[in-house]
C-alpha cells in the first residue's frame, strides 16, 4: 500500500492543509500514480521480466543463435564462428539467475540487464563473425 501526503505535488491550491497537518491517508494497490524510477521499476518493468512467455522467447532466441554458432564452424571450415559462444554462455547464465530471481525487482533488473547485454553483444559478434569469414 503506498501512503499519500509524502511530499508536496505539484498544482495544490494554497487553501490545502500541508501533509503533515492533513495526515497520511493510505491509498489501496492498483492505483496507476507512479512517484520516481524505483515505483516505475516495481510496477511496470518487473511484470513484464518476471514473465513466463519471456524467458521461453529468450530461451528459444538464445539456444537458435547457439545453434547457428556451432552449425557454423564446420560449415566455414574455421573456428571463428566459436567466438560468441562465451558471450551467449552468460547469456544463459543470465537467463537462469532471472528465473532464480522470482519476485524480487533489484535482481531481476539486474540480471535482466545482463541478458540482454550478452544478447546484443552475441548478435553483433554473430554478425562481425559473419562478415570476416566469407
């Protein structure tokens, strides 16, 4: 339950009562006001990373980019398509530790932002490796 009264907002008239005089009233869950980056964290982005469907999606885009790497070796006849392999590895490792975060909002954050660091950072190594070895 989130309190109102916690500070001053913005377009109050001057015959309101200060906060502290008016005294805190507490206002139910579900109500869309969201006050600072933290609140935005906790009740937009967390839902949206603690999703089933997402890490399935992630799972499935880490493991086809993985497969691509490794088809792509004896293909080329060359090791460099072997490089992103590490980088995708942490991408996993950051895929498990997600999952492992359950509800908790500062690491899941945290380590959603690793996955998608070593997803991006996989993609561009995928496509350097690409262009070097044609």
């Amino acid at each position: 339950m989130s309190v109102e009264g916690a500070g001053p907002r913005s377009g109050a008239g001057e015959g309101t009562a200060p906060a502290a005089e008016a005294g805190d009233t507490v206002v139910p869950e579900g109500r869309d006001d969201v006050r600072g980056i933290s609140d935005l964290t906790f009740r937009v982005v967390t839902p949206y990373l603690g999703s089933p469907v997402l890490h399935k999606v992630m799972l499935v885009l880490l493991g086809l980019m993985t497969l691509s790497c490794v088809v792509a070796a004896p293909v080329r006849l060359s090791a460099l398509p072997l490089v992103p392999l590490p980088v995708l590895g942490a991408g996993f490792y950051g895929l498990r530790r997600v999952r492992a975060a359950g509800d908790e909002y500062r690491p899941l954050l945290r380590w959603s932002c690793v996955l998608f660091a070593a997803v991006l950072l996989g993609l561009w190594l995928i496509s350097v490796m690409g262009r070097w070895v044609s």
